[in-house]
C-alpha cells in the first residue's frame, strides 16, 4: 500500500471513529450541564461561532449555527467566558442544570480579548501585547467573496502584508513579502505555520522555465481556504522574536476549522464558474517588412477570422487552419463536503473537496483532490488534545508559457513576414503544435499531520506540546515528444526530449512552552514562560533529462539516445532553539514583557556560537485608567515593541566543498568548489514598533495604527576571493545592512446598523521605505549587481532598477534621432552614448492598501465589494522589450515620426527607461451578491441553511502601465527573485462564480 492509500485509509477510517465516537457522546446525561445561546447584543441575532471557555479547565466549545452550546459533567458553580471576532467578550456565571442561558455580546471595533497564538508562548489575549497581530476572519471572508487560494483570501485586508500576482494560468501562484524586502541573498518570504506546525511555503515551484528559470506553482495553493477559520500575522522581528531564526520576515499562522458541539452537522458547498480575458482588446499589433513594404498582423482577429471561413483538407493537420481558438474561457469548479459536531468531550472536524477547472490555455487544467480529519478532545479537565491531518493530491497541467514559450509566446510576438508559411504567422509554433507536441506537468503528493496536548496540572501551571510534520511529494515534468508531422514547421520536432524533477521536502516541528502564573499581589500579575523547539527541513532532489526520441509514441526518459543527465541532491537543515519570558501585569491593563531566545543552526559556520534574540514589549489600555475620560474614545490601546529575530545561511554556504573529478588513469578525485566561511552566522532583523488601537463612537469606528522601524545586520554578500586560496570565485560573508520603516493604518467601522440592516467598512494602507545601508567591505563599489538592470545600491532600495534614463531628444524628419541626452549620476544631462547606469524605481510598492465594504439588508441580502491599489513602483515591460528592441516589431520601429523623440531613442538604443515604466494600480477586485434562503424553503430539502452567492474577480483596473498588466511577473528564477519583470505571462483574469452553500 503506496502512501497516499494510507493516508486516505486513515481519513476514512478516523472520520468513522470520530462519527461513532460523537454519536456515543452526544447521548451522555444531560445531568451536570449548562448550556443556552449566544446573540448579538444589538441585533438580538444568534452568533454562531463563539467560543465558550469553562474557566479554570481545558474544555469548552463553540455555538452552533442557531448560537446555541451545551457543557455537560459541570461539577459545582461553573464561570464561562464568551469570546468572539468582532464582539466584546463576556463572563458568566451559571449553576449545573441550567440550560437556558442568554449571553448577549455587544460589537466591538477593536478585539482587546481575543486570544492571539501567533508569536506568544502560549494563548494570550490582545490586550496584553506591545505589538501588532493582524487577524484575518477567513471563514467570513471565504463565504462572501471569490477566493480560490490563500493569498487572494490575504490581499488587501491585511496592511503591510504585498501579495504580488504572478500569472493568470490557472495553478499559477503568487509572492508573499511583509514589510519590504530585508535580505540581499536569502528568501524574503514569511514562515508559515499550520496548527502550530511549520509547512513548506515554496512560493516558486514546478518545471523549470526557459525563461530565466521561472517556476509558476506556490505551495500556498495546496491549502484549501474552506478548512481555515483565520489566519494571524506578525510582521517582523518585534513580533518574531520566539521563532528565532528564520522569522525576521515575519510569521503567518493558518488555523483550521474545528468542530463544535451537537449533533453532526455537514456543509455542502458548490462553485460553478468561468474566467476569461479579453485579448482583443488588450494586445498590440505588430508590423514586419515584407517584400520591401511594411504590413501589419492582428493575429488574434486573423485567426478568430480563420477560424470561422476556413476549410480543413484530410492532410492539413493543423498547419493550415485553426482548430479552435487561441485562448478559450476556461470553467471553474469546486466541491467541498464537511461533518462537524462532537459533545464539550471531543469534537470533530472532517472535510474533503475537489477543484478541477481549467484555465484559457487549452493545455492548462487542474484536477486536485484535499480532506482535513481534526480531532480536539477534553478527556479530563486538565487536559486537552487536539490532532489534525491534512492532505491533498493531484495534478496540475501547465501551458508552456511557463516553459518559456507555448501559445503566448508565438502570439505575443507573431510576424507579419511568416504569414504565408505554414506557421500562419506566429512567431514559432503554431498554438496547435503547442498543444500536441509538448506537456508540463507538476504532479504533487502532500500530507500535513500535527499533534498537540495542553495540560493544566495545576491552576498556576499549563505547558503544552506541539509536534507535526508536512511532508510534500513533488514530481515536475516537461516533455516534447517526436512527431515527424510538424518537420514542416520546425526542424528539431522530430526529435524529442524529457526533463523531470522529483522533489521531497519535509519539514518536522518540536515546540514545548510552559507558563507559571501568580498573582504577586491584588494588582500585579505575574507570567513566566519557557520552552524550547526543534525545527528540521530536509531536502531530496533527483533530476534527469534525455533527448532524442527514436520512433514516434516513446516518453519515458531511458528511451532517448542522446545528453542524457541525472543528478540527485539532499539537504538537512536543523534549528535547536530556546527561550524564557517574562510578563508582569498590573491591573490587567498595564503588561510590561521581556524575553530571550537562543538558537543554533546546523547551517551557521563551524566557529560561530549561539545567537541570541532579546525581545521587550509594552501594552496599556490607558482607557481603563480612572483618568480617562474623552468623550468619543470608548477604548484605547496604546503598545510599543523591540524584538530581534533571525536567517540562517543556506545550507553549505559556510562549508568548505570540493566538487568530484575525473582523476588520471580514470581514479577518482576532487576538484576545489566552495571556500566556506566558518565565521558565516545568521542575518539579524532588529525592529522597532510603536502603535495605538482605539475604538471610538460606541464601538461604531475602529483604529489601528502602527509605524515600524527595521534593521537587517550582518546581512549576508558574496565576495571576492583571491586565487592564492586555491579557491576561485566568491565567499558568503556577513557585511551589509538594510533598513525598513513604515506605516500602517486599518480603520473599520459600522457607520449605519439596525435590526436588519447594517454597513460594515473597512480601509488599510501601509507604506514602506527601503534602503541599503551598507555593503561592508564586498566592493569598491557603492553598489553590487542584483541581476539585468538592478542594483543593490547605498542609498537606494534593495534590487532597485538601473539604467540609462532619455531625458531628452531631437528627431529629424526622417525620423533619425539627431541628438539624445540622458541623466547623470548628479542630476545633469549627459549624451547618452557615455550615460552612466542611474535609479529608475524600486521594485516593492510604497503605497498600498485596500478598501472593503459589505452591506447586510434584511438580514438575507449582502453585498461585498473589494478595491485595492498599490503605487510607488516601477515594472520592466519585457514584452515591450522583446517587441520592440530585440525583434523589431512595433509601430515605433516603422513609423517613428508619430511618436516623443525620446521614445525612439530608447528604442534604438535600448536604454532601459523605455522598458521600465511605473506600475501604479487600482483594481476592482472582488464583488459578490448573497441571498441567505428563508429557513422554511431551506427545510423543503432538509436544510437547515441555504445560501446562493453570484460573485466576479478584476472587473476592472486603472493603470498607466504601457504594458499588458500591472500586475503578473515572473515567479521565481533569475529574473523573478527582486525582480518584477512581465514577459510572456498571462494577464490577471476576469472570473464570475455562482456558489451554492447548503447546511444539513
């Protein structure tokens, strides 16, 4: 039995136990009990979803859809605290046997009682931090707006957090930064937690492209947005300071749904959609020189023409007609299916789903198959256990626009002057060769398990354990098969070849925290924490390739003839870390904390000791204070926060290495690779934060603000190395420094709420400033070389665009540039013949923010809309470069009359402020129309809830990019690490989905 069978067998058969077990539970006595329901204080509505804690004891449970809950085997007068998003929390007191409880809990701008996982020792309420957590209510979110992965869920409600779109292909991923870029070498992404449990968040994974290594596939997609109920996040090394090394980029903590008391209740939700972009109206025409004149070619309205007056002959295969349209609209589908239920004892979670939708490529599809078994239990008071298992498999087919050619590639730039050839006047291949010749594929197997156990021994003590391991199964591949009928067309189709990649990484998780609380006195509150934690990737790689087919119908590698190669890799990286925190509050509304963490890393050099990461952090609720007293401010939050976190070095940069060799004779020997640097530490994020959060006007407005300050030391550059080493090239060091500083605002408000109606608001904006500081002693220089036109520069961003820049030009009327002067390094004109490389822009937006607004009428109709915007940054239009300055094809080319002097100048020159211009956008991205189906309708199918959704995604965007989007870039690879550069990939497109939500 392979793996993916025992995994499957294991959901089914812990979804059955789990089923017989609460069927047995929810029979227990009634005797001991207490239970009500939970509405909102305003609206006397039922709240579905809110926590109810027994103080004191790990049990408790949550309200049902109707609001109600039940705890039974009460003992004695029991206190409840009710918790919610959005609501003010609530204590209770209530006798056993009492099951009519009426808990009302009024709305609140600002959630100083949540409890926040995410960046503390243990469960802590809000109110108790000096730095800022950003919640994101996935549940809400995913039931009223289009949402198909976890970074579309994060877009746009969560400030300082920049999503940055990829590609349209259907599977394609996107990058995820928290406040700006802070690493020359290393990865600037976010760690990322399941349950407690790290994950593998690749945000660039599948075949290699030729396009400069690009690799569309985030691992983000493997997470099903159905199973989250909210996602937590800290931004930097303030909040960071816990998770030690490898957390200076900050933290996103992914909680998924658990069960709630009653009766098994499923959930059956159905999407049904289209997406589709309109090429018609967004890509250029392009012109050629044919016998001496000049002609155009619209390709996509000559073959929609072809394609509707050609005939096919019996021996044309595809060379002479289309067979369908370029680009098609593509159908969107998902299924999803979860149980919940359980008793206060042990509830239960279980949920499977299918996506299978294709995307506007034809080749392009998507058939993915996830279930999710979680499993919280309270065998006795003191103990609670909770154990989760997620996994997901299948298969996503790629166009070969991700191999750096395939339909976008031979449209984007198609000819005039191959009209008349059987390739119908695209640049390449024609699109059905693309389709039938060539396949890329990532198939993935993934399974994430995670265990944890709270003990509370005694009033004063509870410590927890986590342990959990994601482990993903990758197999990526590209093929080009040998089809000797498109000789025709292209020499070399005949021949074939094959390239795969199989990948396992395996991420295992060991976190244990203690906490000792006191009370010092009657106002002085007393928590020290402790623990430690384990974290191990590792890392296998096996690659091969063959080309040559011999015969027709062949594909397996071992049937090519020629360049076969193979290789295989594997990697261990292991972080042993400890910490000890402690926390005094006074009053419950004055928390002063302090904290330490220490870490090794097997990847720091061998003469480097342990880092150490300290971390202090303030919080008063000032308006609880006897003196405060204004008006409007119902509540008020001031926090400030130092902390430090960490990146260790990649694996075997600080290892001297040898490369193995052919020897004389044929014996084996080595050759010097690496020179190693057993001083190489970690880089060291050092962050300041100060904010405030205040809920004014009867907790009808809601503010947070914070403004950060960031340090990266010991940042790690390569430098040069002297050949007297016996080593050539470079070596790792820790030497330059970046700062990061910023500001981030969220207001969220209810400026209009009755019985039935209500308008929620909600507006975020961040900005960021990005500089190098320092480039230690790696160069001569005041900047190095961040790849093709960027530049990590003193005084300027990180991977900054460089180049010449036109400031001005003189045209004859022949169209021949006369004169063209470009900027130098002061600020003066130069002829830009000897123009030096200047700043054009940086990369990571300045500005960026969304709005979100949902409006509730008769408690049955909402309506949801979302727009965001990023501006403050510079794109490299490389289809433009492509078109214009590599294969000569634009209007600009021909007719250079018609256009600024300074146009053609860069054009002919290739001076690099013609191809990167800025990217500024808004978008319209999310609306959606809800209808909540009357309950006696619902009940003539045996529901008990019905809910209808209509939604759309990028309607509409406002940009005066030139370019084909604002928005999609390559993922990955040489020019898609720093770099936003579009060429060749899909725009962001168009969806409409209807949902269909149904509750038995």
């Amino acid at each position: 039995m392979d793996w993916s069978t025992r995994v499957r067998t294991f959901l089914l058969t812990g979804f059955a136990v789990m089923v017989a077990a609460v069927s047995s539970a929810s029979v227990e006595a009634q005797q001991g009990s207490v239970g009500g329901i939970v509405v909102s204080q305003s609206t006397g509505q039922p709240l579905a979803g809110a926590s109810i804690e027994l103080v004191g004891t790990n049990r408790g449970t949550m309200t049902n859809n109707e609001g109600r809950f039940l705890l039974t085997g009460v003992t004695g007068e029991a206190t409840l605290r009710v918790t919610m998003i959005g609501y003010h929390s609530q204590t209770v007191s209530a006798q056993p046997g009492v099951a009519d409880l009426r808990i009302e809990l009024a709305e609140s701008a600002i959630e100083l009682d949540r409890v926040v996982v995410t960046g503390t020792a243990g469960g802590q309420t809000a109110r108790a931090l000096g730095n800022t957590v950003t919640s994101v209510n996935a549940a809400d979110v995913v039931e009223k707006a289009p949402v198909s992965t976890v970074t579309e869920l994060l877009n746009g409600r969560a400030a300082g957090v920049t999503i940055i779109q990829t590609t349209g292909m259907l599977g394609g991923g996107s990058r995820v930064r928290i406040r700006g870029a802070g690493s020359f070498s290393l990865s600037n992404e976010p760690l990322v937690y399941v349950d407690g449990v790290r994950v593998n968040n690749s945000q660039a994974t599948g075949p290699i492209s030729q396009a400069f290594g690009s690799r569309p596939i985030s691992r983000w997609n493997d997470i099903n947005p159905e199973d989250i109920e909210s996602i937590e996040i800290i931004k930097g090394p303030a909040a960071a300071t816990l998770y030690g090394t490898e957390a200076s980029n900050g933290v996103i903590q992914i909680i998924t749904k658990r069960g709630t008391a009653g009766a098994p209740r499923f959930n059956f939700s159905m999407k049904q959609g289209a997406q589709w972009w309109n090429p018609e109206d967004q890509l250029w025409v392009n012109y050629g020189e044919v016998d001496g004149e000049i002609q155009s070619i619209d390709i996509v309205e000559l073959e929609n023409e072809r394609l509707k007056n050609c005939e096919r002959g019996p021996d044309d295969f595809f060379t002479k007609c289309p067979v369908a349209s370029i680009w098609r609209t593509g159908h969107l589908q998902n299924y999803d299916l979860s149980v919940s239920g359980g008793s206060d004892r042990i509830r239960y979670f279980a949920s499977g789903g299918l996506e299978n939708s294709t995307g506007v490529e034809r080749e392009n599809k998507r058939k993915m198959y996830n279930g999710r078994l979680n499993i919280t239990a309270t065998p006795w008071d003191a103990v609670e256990v909770t154990g989760s298992i997620g996994y997901v498999t299948g298969r996503t087919d790629l166009s070969w626009e991700a191999g750096g050619g395939g339909p976008t590639w031979t449209t984007y730039y198609a000819q005039p002057q191959r009209l008349n050839t059987p390739q119908r006047g695209f640049y390449s291949w024609t699109p059905e060769m693309y389709w039938e010749a060539a396949d890329t594929w990532q198939d993935v197997d993934r399974t994430t398990l995670s265990f944890g156990i709270t003990h509370r021994p005694f009033p004063w003590l509870n410590h927890r354990l986590n342990l959990g391991r994601d482990v993903t199964r990758e197999e990526d591949v590209e093929i080009q098969y040998n089809d000797p009928r498109w000789l025709e067309i292209s020499s070399s189709a005949d021949i074939g070849y094959k390239e795969m990649w199989s990948r396992q990484i395996a991420y295992t998780t060991a976190d244990y925290a203690a906490n000792l609380t006191f009370d010092l006195n009657q106002d002085l509150n007393s928590v020290t924490s402790f623990g430690g934690q384990l974290y191990r990737r590792d890392y296998a790689h096996v690659y091969a390739y063959g080309e040559n087919f011999p015969v027709p119908g062949l594909s397996g590698i071992e049937a090519t003839t020629q360049n076969r190669v193979n290789s295989e890799s594997k990697v261990e990286n292991v972080t042993l870390g400890a910490f000890i925190q402690q926390q005094f509050g006074w009053k419950n509304r004055l928390f002063l904390t302090g904290a330490l963490r220490a870490d090794d890393n097997s990847a720091f050099g061998e003469d480097f000791d342990l880092v150490t990461y300290p971390k202090v952090s303030a919080s008063w609720v000032i308006s609880e204070e006897p003196f405060f007293n204004f008006g409007a401010v119902n509540t008020l939050k001031l926090r400030a926060a130092y902390g430090e976190s960490g990146q260790q070095p990649d694996a075997f940069v600080a290892l001297r290495t040898f490369d193995p060799a052919p020897g004389p004779g044929g014996s084996g020997t080595v050759t010097p690779l690496n020179l190693g640097n057993p001083d190489l530490g970690p880089e060291r994020g050092k962050e300041f934060e100060v904010g405030f959060d205040a809920a004014l006007f009867g907790d009808r407005l809601g503010i947070e603000a914070t403004y950060y300050n960031q340090r990266t030391t010991d940042a790690i550059l390569l430098r040069e190395i002297a050949p007297s080493t016996g080593f050539s090239g470079t070596q790792y060091v820790n030497a330059g420094e970046i700062a990061n500083s910023g500001f981030e605002l969220l207001i969220r408000g209810e400026p209009w709420r009755t019985d039935r109606h209500s308008l929620e608001m909600s507006f975020n904006v961040a900005t960021n400033s990005n500089e190098v500081k320092s480039l230690g002693d790696v160069t001569d220089e005041n900047f190095i070389s961040a790849g093709t036109f960027m530049r990590h520069q003193i005084g300027t961003e990180v991977g900054a665009w460089y180049g010449r820049k036109v400031v001005s030009a003189e045209m004859d009327g022949s169209g021949n540039i006369t004169q063209a002067l470009c900027e130098d390094v002061n600020g003066g004109t130069i002829d830009c013949a000897s123009a030096p490389a200047v700043y054009l822009g940086r990369q990571v937006p300045k500005f960026e923010g969304g709005f979100n607004t949902t409006l509730t009428l008769f408690d049955r109709v909402r309506l949801f809309g979302q727009m965001d915007f990023k501006t403050g940054f510079h794109k490299l239009d490389g289809n433009f470069r492509v078109r214009c300055v590599l294969f000569i094809m634009c209007r600009e080319n021909f007719y250079p009359t018609e256009f600024p002097a300074t146009t053609i100048a860069e054009i002919r020159n290739a001076y690099e402020s013609g191809m990167i211009k800025p990217a500024d956008f808004a978008k319209l991205r999310e609306v959606s129309i809800s209808y909540l189906v009357p309950q006696q309708y619902a009940a003539r199918i045996g529901a008990s809830d019905l809910s209808i959704t209509l939604a759309a995604r990028n309607l509409a965007t406002w940009t005066k990019f030139p370019g084909l989007e604002p928005e999609s870039v390559f993922n990955g690879g040489s020019r898609g690490g720093h770099s936003l550069w579009e060429q060749n990939t899909l725009p962001q497109l168009k969806q409409f989905v209807a949902t269909l939500n149904v509750t038995f």
